[in-house]
C-alpha cells in the first residue's frame, strides 16, 4: 500500500522541501575571498571597498556576475603583510566554475604618506566598471573549500603624477591603479588527533593565530577520543580541548589542554598524536 497518498498534501510538500534543501546543502561549497598585501612605503592605505562579485559565464558575456555576501568597508591592507590576510567573504556557493572576480571600489580611498599628510587615492575604473581579475581553472567541487587569496602589491599600485609639486591639492597627488594578484587553491589541509580518555569528550577548537582577526574552527571528538578538522587555511593554530564531561568520582579531574602554534599547511593533515586531558 502506497501510504503516502494518505498524507495530506501541505505535509508532503514540506517532507519534499525539507528532503530538497537537505541534498542541496550536503552538494554546496564553501568559496573565502581574503585580501593580504606586499608592503609600501606609507604608514596607511586604506581601500575603500564597496563590492566583490565574481562572473560564473565566459568572460566576453555581460551576464553571469554574482554578488558575494560582503560588508562594504575600508581596509587598512598594510595590515594584512608577512602572512595575514582579511576574510571578506566566506560563503556557500554552488559548485561549479568561476571566471573573473571583481571588486568595485568606492570614492574614498586614501593613503597616509611617511610625512603624517593624508592623500585621496582616485581610481576611475575601480569606482565604475570595478578592478576586474580573471582566473584561470578555478572550479569549485561538492563538499570543497576554495580560497580566493587576493595579493595586494602596494608599491606597485600607487602611481604619483608626475606634474605634482608640493602645495598642490593633495587629492590630486596619486592614482590607485590596482596591481593585485589572485592566488586560487583548494583548502585541502587540516589536524587530527586523539584525545584520552575519550569519556572527557571534549570540544575541541582550531584557532588560526597568524592573522589579526583570528579564524576559529571547531569540532567535537567522537567516542574514541578521535577528532578531525578539514578544509583548513594554511597558517599557524592554537589547537584547544574543552571537556565536556566530569571525571567519575576517583578518578583525577579531566583538563583543559591548549597546543600552541600548530602548522597547517596545505594538501597535508597535520598529526597532533595523542593528546591526555587527565
């Protein structure tokens, strides 16, 4: 007997939407745009970005931009040098290809030159067509992370107009002409690990501490004390182990364990061994 005719039909659309969204979400990816910078000679430069999309269609159709979930805001990228990076996006996103990545840029980009003074940085194309950067092979996978590192090269990027002289208008001093350089992979590294005596069952957080805003992942070891963590950015961790569970009575207390600057690098699973929390 077919029983699902007996259901009414309100309840067989949500069981069938509840099915699909459940399916879609087990096939999504997971796609990060981080920004990070090669040092110039001025004390700050601050971008002023508005939006990030990317092209999923061949790069001669108008069509097929897709605007990323990002936050507009000014970056200070001399921040982000010697191994930092800022996320701008991390978003689930549907596999599939991607073509071109554009950030449009908004009117109020400055530098603060070594003399203290502050100078508007003009960038006619980032503030209307937007800084287009094409990629090449860059497909997402089911299940996948893909990192989008966006290689800022300041020195390059900032052009003094040749005419300018000292008490001219100080907006009128530089160009921004974008030099950035996409650095495109998939996040293939990670940690695992042994916690004992598994009954702790502890939390167990990964904490990406070479860049300032630190990155926190998460996860919880399984009954035999076994943890994993994939689709890690590579960089420096503090690894930590939280029990969730007291000790039984006569047995020494269960502890906290933190592991400072764990390497992560990609395309290899960290092993961190056996770790005891008692």
């Amino acid at each position: 007997m077919n029983f699902l005719r007996y259901l009414p039909l309100a309840a067989l659309a949500v069981m069938t939407a509840s099915c699909s969204k459940d399916n879609d979400a087990n096939q999504q990816s997971k796609l990060e745009v981080r920004l990070m910078d090669a040092p110039g000679d001025y004390s700050r430069v601050v971008l002023d970005v508005r939006q990030i999309e990317v092209h999923l269609q061949d790069a001669s159709s108008p069509d097929g931009w897709q605007l990323l979930p990002f936050q507009a805001q000014t970056i200070n990228v001399l921040e982000y040098v010697n191994g930092k990076s800022a996320l701008l996006v991390s978003t689930d996103f549907e596999p599939g290809d991607i073509r071109e990545i554009r950030l449009l840029l908004g009117p109020d980009s400055y530098l603060i030159g070594r003399d203290g003074q502050r100078y508007d940085l003009k960038t006619p194309s980032g503030q209307s067509s937007g800084v287009k950067l094409k990629l090449d092979n860059v497909s997402l996978q089911e299940r996948e992370t893909y990192q989008l590192l966006l290689d800022f090269d300041v020195a390059r990027s900032i052009v003094e107009r040749g005419n300018w002289k000292p008490g001219n208008d100080k907006k009128e001093r530089y160009l921004l002409k974008p030099v950035i350089r996409v650095v495109a992979q998939d996040l293939r590294g990670g940690l695992r690990g042994t916690a004992t005596p598994a009954a702790a069952m502890p939390q167990v957080l990964a904490i990406r501490s070479s860049i300032t805003v630190p990155d926190t992942f998460s996860t919880a070891a399984d009954a035999s004390g076994n943890f994993q963590l994939s689709n890690l950015p590579s960089g420096t961790y503090r690894v930590e182990l939280f029990p969730t569970i007291t000790a039984p009575t006569g047995q020494a207390a269960y502890r906290s364990v933190v592991q400072p600057n764990v390497t992560v690098t990609n395309d290899k699973v960290t092993e961190l061994g056996s770790i005891r929390l008692q």
